[in-house]
C-alpha cells in the first residue's frame, strides 16, 4: 500500500533508476559539458571514477576553450551525481516522455565563476571558493595551461578563455561558464587591467588609455551580469539568492590608484555596484571588494606603494591574495548583504 516505508522505499528506488535512465537518454548528440549537466541525476552510485572527467574543444568558439571535470563536491556533499559514462550508454531506452521527471532533480553544488582566475587575486579567490564547496569555472584572457593547471588542482573545475575586451566573447563566456553544470550561483567579477600613468601627467593618459580600461573595468562586469542574470535569479529559487561580487579598488574610493584613468573605472563599478544592488534585489546580491596594495604578479614591481604599505598602513603589509579572496567568501556568504563596497586595505584609509 501507498505510504508505508517498503512501498514509499521502492517507489523512490524506481525513480532513480528512471532518472539515471532518463540522464543517459537526454546526453545523446549533447556536447560533453552540456551531456554532464544533464546527466546530473539522482543516483545510487555514489563513487565515481576519473573517466568522468570532460573534455571539450576549442572548435566551438572563436577563442574559448572549456575544460570540465567531474564536480567532486556533488560526489561529497550531495545525493546526486554525475553518472559515469559506460553506466550511461547501458540504459538508454527510456522514452523522452519521462523526461519531465528530470525538472524535479536538485542540481548538485553551487557554482561559482571568477573571471581572471589564473593568478594573483583571482586565483586565490577560486580556491577559497573550490574549497568551501563550490564548483568554480575559472577564466583568463590567454593563460590557458595556467587555467588547466588549477582546474586539475581543484577537482570539480572547468576552465574557460575569453577575451573581456570583446563583447561577442563576453557572451560565450556566460553561455559556457552556464553549460558546464547547468547553473550559476556565484560571478566573480576579478579580472581587470591597470595602466601606471603619474597622475600629473594628463597627456599620457589618452583617450585609447581611458577606452581600454572602461571596456574591460566596466563594460566588461556589467555585460557579464546582464548576461548571467537570468542564471543568477535562478539560484534564488533554490533557496539562496543569486551573488555577484565586483574587485574593484581602494583607488575607487579614494583620490589614489596606478593612474586617473584606472581610478575612475573603479570608482564606476564601485557604482554601478550600487545601482545594480538596487535593481536586481531581491534575487540577485550585487557588492564590491576593494583591495588596497595587493602582492600579485601586476604589482611586483610597485615598490614604491610596497613601501608606502610598510611605513604607513596600520597593517603594516600589503594584502595576500588570500585575505581578498577571504573578504570576497565572506561577501558570497552573507545572505543579508547587497550593495556594499568592502574596503580592504589593510587600514591604510584611516591615516
Ligand atoms: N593587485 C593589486 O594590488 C590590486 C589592487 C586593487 C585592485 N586590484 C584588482 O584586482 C583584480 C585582479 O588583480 P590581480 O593583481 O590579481 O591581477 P593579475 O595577477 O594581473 O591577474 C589578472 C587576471 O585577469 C585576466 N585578464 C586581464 N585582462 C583580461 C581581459 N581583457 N580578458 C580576460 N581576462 C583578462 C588575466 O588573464 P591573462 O593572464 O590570461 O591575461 C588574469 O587572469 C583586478 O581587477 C585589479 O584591478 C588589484
């Protein structure tokens, strides 16, 4: 009978089993990462082997790459998983018509794209995040072997490159970064450029200087946003609103920086982190971290700002890239908080 244990015990049984039924039918003719998101089920097998692992081709986009692998989070944390491709290609003869059931199936864990994540602070931002249990889709404009590297050192991470001065891949990067898993939680507007140009020194910064540095500053995160949004708000139906954190700059909200130009887009995405808080709640949180010095690769040679650290910020020290990434995880995981702009320059604002 209906509704004693036995009976509610094989129903459930019989579910999965058409639901892992059902992943393998709706994988065929899918690309590989797509095929994995899909044939994310619920399932009794809970060990996976690396075979998982996804692959896809740079053939698909003009100058993206994807490299995907098997989410170990959803293997460790969660009741559904990835079915391992020779279960698939057993049982595949259930009707698509079973495929409503698919709607039901709780996608596995949160995922998290950072855009800039094959050094310095955006890197440091998708281990904090890997760590605490999120499936990261790391991104850089060029450093492919570094961005395979990390998502082979992370596990559940797939990689994506993209150029952010060019809207056509800004565009591929959500659609891929949205296909990998099937979902987007997180974005992580990290990536962003600066030029050195002595204040005083209006003539240095061109009109070529200001253009390059607004595309990829503030065009770039906002048309990332606009394109994840539909995502994003997703996450809110599952329980979490959607999240986007913005690195913008101490030099956004102070009269400081590498250059005017650089401190102005900063200022701007510090704003239109405001503006965006303001109009995409309640689904969707949208805050800024803004770091002071920063020991990355595009300030090794700053010695001059490293010693203003030393001397006169109440720290003492420039920050890692782990205590940016610890602010952004906090940011991430403060369900209450839109709209705000963390400073973290180590007190260097207060003298
Ligand atoms: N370091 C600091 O002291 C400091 C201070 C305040 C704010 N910030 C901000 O923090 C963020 C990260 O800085 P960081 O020091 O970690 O920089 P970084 O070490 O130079 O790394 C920059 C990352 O962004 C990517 N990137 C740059 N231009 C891109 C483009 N056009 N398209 C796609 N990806 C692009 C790079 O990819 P490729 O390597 O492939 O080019 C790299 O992965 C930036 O927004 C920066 O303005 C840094």
């Amino acid at each position: 009978m209906w509704g004693t244990p036995r009976h509610e015990a094989d129903f459930h049984y019989t579910v999965l089993c058409c639901l892992v039924a059902i992943g393998s039918t709706i994988t065929c003719g899918r690309t590989p990462p797509e095929a994995a998101r899909l044939a994310v089920a619920a399932s009794p097998v809970r060990s996976l082997p690396r075979s998982a692992t996804l692959r896809r081709s740079t053939q698909q986009s003009r100058s993206s790459t994807i490299e995907g692998r098997t989410p170990d989070s959803v293997r460790h944390r969660s009741a559904f998983t990835v079915i391992p491709s020779k279960a698939m290609s057993t049982i595949s003869a259930i009707p698509k018509t079973l495929h409503f059931i698919s709607a039901s199936v709780k996608t596995p864990s949160p995922v998290a794209l950072v855009t800039g994540s094959t050094s310095g602070i955006g890197a440091a931002i998708a281990r904090r995040l890997s760590k605490a249990g999120f499936s990261i889709v790391l991104h850089s404009r060029s450093s492919a072997a570094a961005g395979h590297a990390l998502a082979r050192e992370l596990g559940a991470a797939a990689y994506v490159r993209a150029d952010l001065a060019d809207d056509a891949d800004r565009v591929k990067l959500i659609r891929e970064a949205i296909a990998v898993w099937g979902r987007l939680d997180v974005l992580v507007n990290n990536a962003g450029i600066s030029r050195v140009i002595p204040h005083a020194d209006l003539a240095a910064a061109t009109p070529d200087v200001w253009q390059e540095l607004h595309e990829v500053n503030v065009v770039a995160p906002f048309r990332l946003i606009t394109e994840a949004q539909s995502a994003l708000r997703e996450a809110a139906t599952r329980g979490k609103p959607g999240c986007v954190v913005n690195v913008s700059s101490h030099a956004g909200v102070r009269p400081k920086g590498a250059s005017i130009p650089y401190a102005a887009t900063k200022a701007a995405l510090n704003h239109v982190t405001r503006l965006l808080a303001v109009s995409l709640a309640p689904d969707i949180r949208v805050n800024a971290v803004a770091p002071g010095l920063v020991d990355t690769p595009l300030t090794a040679e700053w010695t001059q700002a490293q010693q203003l650290w030393k001397e006169r910020a109440p720290m003492r020290r420039a920050a890692s890239p782990e205590d940016i990434a610890q602010a952004v995880a906090f940011l991430v995981d403060s369900d209450y908080l839109t709209g705000e702009i963390l400073l973290s320059d180590g007190g260097l604002n207060l003298t």
